[in-house]
C-alpha cells in the first residue's frame, strides 16, 4: 500500500527550531518526526511513502536519499501552499488504488491493519481514525452511527454546535476517487471535501484508543517524546528515568533528567532537565533548571540559568543566570 504524508507546512508553532530544519526533520529520539509518523504504519503494509512537501522539501529529499529505508521514498513538491486537501490533490498522479495519507505530525497508537480492515468491509471512498477528547472545538468533529458510518461532519464547530466528542485524528484510508471529490487548487480535506462524502454516506470512521498526539507545538512536543520513550518508539539508545539518551556517553554528571530527551554530544552540569529536549552537542552549565523547553543543536545554557516552556534555537548563547519562560531564544 502507498503511504501520503502530509507534510508541506512551515511550522511555525516550533520556531525558531523550524528556521533552518523543516518539521518532519526534527530529530525525535533516534528518528526523525516524520519517520516516527511511518513508524505508526507496519511495515508489512507499505510498499511506497510519499511526502507531500513544500518546506525546505530539498532537505527532506536529501536526507532520505542518504539513508537506506526498508520502503522507497519519493517526494512531490508542493510549490506553493495548498491546503490538506490542495496538498493530497497534488499527488494525484503518484498514487493508486487504496492508500493510507496521514498529516505529518501525528503520533499516535491507531491499529491501521484494523482501519484497513473496516475500509474493505464497509466500502466507500475513505475511512477516518477517530480520537475522543473532552473539548472538541479546535477539530474536525464526527458523528457515527452503529456500522460505522460517518453520519456528520464539522470543522472546529462553535461550542453550541458541538454534537460529539469524537475528533477526526489526520489519518486515512483512502480510495483513489477520492480525487473526483476534489477542487482544483488550494483547499481543505476537512472543510472541502469530508462534508460532501459525509452527505453521501462514503466515509467511516473507526474509534482507538491508547494515544494521539499532534506534535505540532512545543507542549505537544514534549508530550509526544515522552510517549515515544513510554512506547519504545527507538531502535537505539537507552531508556532511563522515562528519558531516552542517544548512548551512555552523555555527560550528565548528577543531574536530574526526567521525562526528555538527551542527544548526543549533549553535556549537563549537576542540573536538572524535566519534559525537555536537548539537540546534540548543546551544553548545560551548573545548577541550571530547564523544564518544558526545546533546546536546539549546538547551544549553550549559562550556569544558574531558569528556562520554562522555551524553544531555544539552534547555537545560541544564553548567558549564565538568565531567567526566562514562555518564550522563544535565538541568536540575533
């Protein structure tokens, strides 16, 4: 089966990180984010990923170039931006048959062999992975009814028009005539496209448990590596503390790391590091703390510094005892 990934956006929402590095780039764990998106996929059931980029997608290309996948990858450019749906259309040409497409930031436990399943029982052009949540507004809501079928549809409804919790989760079994449902150009899969299907009886939805995670922002981002080290999302490093550490050779030098991420070449001095991420090479100095925060590659962290809820950017230089929270840092 061919695999989209939706992956065009510039994300913002993790800059300055995203400056120089596009998002489905960024190192989670051993893998980059967006291989840890694949990695929700068995790999039985991909014969080919394609990445629907836009971003810095000479970057995605390159890298994949250099590594060898079990899985070929190919890449459709994305020149200017589309939309979810935009983005889908443009691969037209790329895919066949059934196919899966997931938004490219999504982490999340959906059992796809048991999408798949539904899709080839019920029919119909797609099949949507539904997550339940307690506020539901800043999503796609679904409704369904006993077999399945999605019955309702609404993008980030007002809270008056709120008439489930189930949320569409960015991931999909699709047929290829999901394309005759398309505009041309610039558009939404969950505006444009999901409420036409919905009116005709051609969507399912499967409900799953366990996690979902769009790591889209830095709290979210912290919370999808923690899940990942939960999960043993990692074919290398070590898991300790509910941290992940790219090998046993990071200086840590009785500090307090919990629940983060440590890369290689990373020095920490009698510290302490919660929900966090350090890049390699950066370097923490003596007695700082540092929680909910992004460090980026190749940075150093002042002694007696306090960072809270901050995405460093990659080489800066914050000096020793700064303060600072609920921000951004980045060299000028």
């Amino acid at each position: 089966m061919q695999v989209v990934i939706l992956a065009g956006g510039i994300g913002s929402r993790l800059s300055p990180w995203t400056k120089s590095v596009p998002k489905p780039l960024l190192p989670m764990l051993d893998r980059t984010l967006l291989e840890q998106v694949i990695h929700t996929i068995p790999n039985n059931l991909i014969d080919e990923v394609i990445v629907a980029g836009g971003y810095k997608v000479d970057m995605i290309k390159s890298y994949f170039d250099s590594i060898e996948s079990e899985f070929e990858v190919n890449i459709v450019n994305e020149t200017e931006p589309l939309g979810t749906g935009g983005a889908l259309g443009n691969c037209k040409d790329s895919v066949s048959g059934t196919f899966a497409c997931f938004n490219g930031d999504i982490i999340s436990s959906l059992d796809v062999g048991k999408l798949l399943e539904l899709h080839n029982k019920n029919g119909g052009v797609g099949s949507l992975g539904l997550w339940e949540v307690e506020d539901p507004t800043r999503f796609g809501i679904v409704g369904v009814d006993s077999s399945n079928k999605i019955t309702q549809f609404k993008e980030k409804p007002e809270p008056e028009e709120v008439f489930s919790n189930l949320i569409n989760a960015g991931s999909y079994i699709f047929e290829e005539d999901i394309f005759d449902f398309m505009p041309r150009g610039r558009h939404s899969l969950e505006r444009d496209v999901f409420p036409q299907l919905t009116d005709t009886r051609m969507l399912n939805g499967m409900q799953f448990g366990g996690y979902f995670i769009d790591a889209g922002t830095r709290e979210s981002w912290c919370d999808a590596v923690s899940k990942c080290v939960e999960e043993s999302r990692f074919n290398t490093g070590l898991k300790s503390t509910k941290s992940w550490f790219s090998s046993p050779k990071e200086a840590t030098n009785d500090s307090i790391i919990e629940s983060s991420m440590i890369s290689s070449g990373v020095e920490i001095m009698q510290s302490s590091i919660r929900d966090s991420t350090i890049l390699s090479n950066s370097k923490i100095g003596t007695l700082s703390q540092i929680s909910g925060s992004l460090i980026g590659r190749n940075s150093v962290i002042g002694e007696n510094s306090r960072l809270t809820n901050v995405i460093v950017g990659h080489e800066s230089v914050i000096p020793p005892g700064t303060t600072i929270m609920d921000t951004t840092w980045e060299n000028q």
